[in-house]
C-alpha cells in the first residue's frame, strides 16, 4: 500500500494563520496610503478650481462663476463661454462631481451690480473615513482650510473664511500659496510657526534679489585706541611699504 503525501490540517492552519497576520497588518495600512493619496488630490483639484475661478472672472467680466458647472462642461469641451468655460477637467465641473473619493461644490457670492465678488469651494469626502477623513475649503483670498471631522463646510459667503484655526481639528492646510510665494522668492516671514502653522504676516518682506549685501568688514586688527578707518590707513600704508620682490631669470 503506497503512502499517500500531503499536508496535515496543523500545517494548513499555520499558513492560515500566518496569511491573516499580514492581510491584518497590511490592509490598514493600504487604507491609510489610499485616504492620503485621496486628500492629496482634493486639495490639487481645490488648487486647479481657485485658478480657474480667478481665470473665469478676468475673461467673463460677470465675476466670480455662479456654479462649479460654469467653469468646465462636458467633455469634449470645445467652445468656451461663460455658461461653460471650459477650464477645469469634466469630472469636477459636470455631475455627480466626484473625483478621487471627494465630492466638490462651487458657488459664487456677494453679488453687486451682476458681478459676482466671492466665491466658495467644498471637497467633501464620499464617505467619510474610507474615501478621505478630512474636508477642504478655499475661497477668493487663496487659503485652503479644513475640518477634520469630514463634515461639510457648506458654500455660503463666508464659510470657509469662519473655519476656526484650531488644529488638528480645523485650520488652514499649512501650505497655502502665499507661503510657498514666500518660499520661492527666498523670504519668510518672522512670526511663522512651524507648530502651529498659524496664519502669517507678509508685511514688510523683501524679495532676495533687493536684499543688499552687508558690508565686508576690513580684516585688520583694531587696537584699543584705533578706529576702523585709521587701522585700515595703518595696514595701506604698510603694504606699500613693502619693496616689491625682484624676479631674476636663471641662465644656466
């Protein structure tokens, strides 16, 4: 009777058991990279919609866009008007404007005269905890702010700009173009706190191309009775002194 060659149950439950640890171990963590990577993109497309809003007002002349609508239009977008502009992709600018696990919102406020003034962008995530755990905001000054909560911030005039800067629970995301302006031209500003990335002051930054050098300093020694001036007049005066040395070619 031949032996039969196979896996005891013991074995086959080892493996189990070991193939369950790592799915315990790696799963989360893919969730994790999966919700970062979700935010990233939420606060790129936040960025590309505050473009496009600056863009839209310059071109139009009505202001800010009325609706998120109003800055793109369904693909192909061909003929640009201020019903459809054409200037966002058609996943944020047509509905259900997903992308990314985040659904966006645009309004614009504060109407005077037929122009609109203001305007409000929301990224909320789909589903809260598995798409993305915070929820963006940005408006016409630039700043993009968040809730930690994943709640969403709503566009009315006003909302995004009354986000309490309490982190980590809100605040602003800690990289807002202004400082990475600031950055760029070599400059930033003196009250800016790393820890708490409050808001900073840019009153009175000068670029570093209009920065003046300072002045060199003569390297000479200073005696106790001597001023700067006089000891460098000491130290011509000495050089000048000196017999200048004497180059005498060797003729074998």
């Amino acid at each position: 009777m031949k032996k039969q060659k196979g896996f005891s149950l013991i074995e086959l439950l080892i493996v189990v058991a070991i193939i369950l640890i790592i799915a315990a171990i790696a799963i989360p963590n893919l969730l994790r990279s999966k919700i970062a990577a979700n935010e990233s993109s939420a606060v790129g497309s936040v960025r590309t919609i505050n473009t496009a809003e600056v863009t839209y007002q310059s071109s139009w002349g009505t202001g800010f866009a009325a609706a998120l609508g109003n800055l793109g239009g369904a693909s192909p977008c061909v003929t640009a008007t201020g019903a459809t502009a054409c200037l966002i992709d058609p996943l944020l600018s047509t509905a259900p404007f997903t992308k990314s696990g985040y659904t966006f919102k645009a309004a614009g406020g504060n109407l005077v005269g037929g122009v609109l003034n203001t305007f409000e962008v929301n990224a909320t995530p789909s589903v809260v905890q598995t798409t993305g755990v915070r929820s963006f905001c940005a408006d016409q000054t630039g700043l993009i702010q968040f809730l930690a909560s994943g709640a969403a911030i709503g566009t009315a005039a006003g909302n995004c700009s009354a986000v309490p800067n309490a982190l980590p629970a809100s605040g602003p995301i800690g990289n807002s173009s202004s400082f990475f302006f600031a950055q760029k031209q070599g400059t930033r500003p003196q009250n800016y706190d790393h820890k708490s990335r409050s808001k900073p002051d840019y009153a009175g930054l000068v670029p570093r191309n209009q920065r003046l050098a300072p002045p060199l300093e003569p390297h000479v020694v200073i005696g106790d009775d001597e001023t700067a001036s006089q000891a460098g007049a000491k130290r011509v005066r000495r050089l000048h002194a000196q017999k200048p040395r004497r180059c005498i070619d060797r003729v074998d």
